[in-house]
C-alpha cells in the first residue's frame, strides 16, 4: 500500500515537527490541491485523517484525490470547522463517515470505544482501521506523552506487532512503522474508523 503523508514533501517532516520550520514553505505544496501557499500552511497540519482517506482509496482505486480537495469535501460535510480566523476543529468522525460513504462508497464505521482486540479483528476481516494515537508515536522508542489526537493507518498485525502507516512520519521508517502492541497501546487513544476498501 501506497503511503501519503499530510506534507507535500515527506523529507521536510522532522524539520517541522522538531525545527519549527513552517509547512507553508513547502515547495511543493501545490500538488496538495491547496488554492494558495497560506491555504496549505493553515490545513497540512489537521489533515492526517485526509491522507489516511488517500491511502485507502489508492489502496482501493489505484488514485486518489489531492489533500486538500478532500479536505474540502470533508469539511462541507461537518467533517472539520474552519472558524474563518485561523482556527480549523476536526476531525469529527461521524461527518467524516458520512461523507466517505455519499462521496465514495467506503463501508465506514465509528469506534469511539476501542479495543485490541477488536482492532485485530477487524484487520483479519480485512478493514483498515484509522486509529486516534498520540502524534509522538512516530519515535515509539520514547515514553509516549499522551494518548490521541493524530491519525494513523493501520494495515495489519501479527506476532506482537501492528502495521501502520503514519501521516507524519518523518523518517521512512517513522511513515511505514511496525510498532509492537503494547508500546501502541501506551499511545493509542482508543477510538477510531473502520473502513472496507473493498
């Protein structure tokens, strides 16, 4: 499966997340559908639930739509709301699911109670599954600081481990990352998406 991240350029993520540099200034911000440098800099940051929806329709479909024209989507549907300051909430998942069922025929449903358990099996009946973690589980070596508030994919598991694809991994292996279960678990927020791409 194809990874999308929610920045244009994957190699300027650790200087993001950890540097300050500001996203606005990706050079290849345009390829995200945004209408301006300032409409990329203001959303890029809030879209990880978008690129988890690129990776399940590329999964699906062989394309997907750019990030930012789904953001759009999304928010028309009270997926996220753009308080016209500066100021974007979301994702809220029950609008998300609405509008990936009208505009794509996704078979998706809310977990706002999540177990492991129910993780692996709805991984085994074949559902990817947006999962609420921490966004610090891009370095699962160190202490988790929290539970949820960032998006991640996850694809499958086994032997001890889960599969995921991070949005805003800032290394290749931080993007497409095995992460033990129970190191997950100290990051997980215990809710999510389920999703059938098929």
């Amino acid at each position: 499966m194809a990874v999308f991240t929610q920045y244009m350029s994957p190699e300027k993520i650790a200087a993001i997340a950890y540097q300050g540099a500001d996203a606005a200034d990706d050079p290849r911000w345009e390829a995200s559908g945004a209408h301006s440098r300032e409409e990329y800099g203001r959303w890029c940051r809030h879209c990880c639930g978008m690129a988890c929806l690129q990776m399940v329709l590329h999964h699906r479909d062989g394309h997907a739509p750019p990030l930012l024209e789904l953001a759009r989507t999304c928010t028309a549907y009270g997926g996220y709301i753009d308080d016209g300051s500066g100021g974007i909430r979301g994702l809220f998942y029950a609008p998300f699911t609405a509008f990936v069922r009208a505009e794509y025929g996704l078979d998706a449903e809310v977990h706002p109670h999540l177990t492991m358990a129910e993780i692996g099996e709805l991984l085994a009946s074949g559902h990817l599954v947006m999962a609420s973690v921490h966004k610090e589980i891009r370095r699962p070596e160190r202490p988790a600081p929290g539970r949820g508030g960032h998006l991640v994919l996850l694809t499958g598991h086994g032997c001890g481990v889960l599969q995921l694809n991070n949005p805003s991994g800032h290394t290749p292996t931080a993007r497409r990352a095995v992460v033990p279960i129970k190191v997950f678990e100290t990051f997980f927020g215990g809710r999510g998406i389920a999703l059938a791409p098929r």
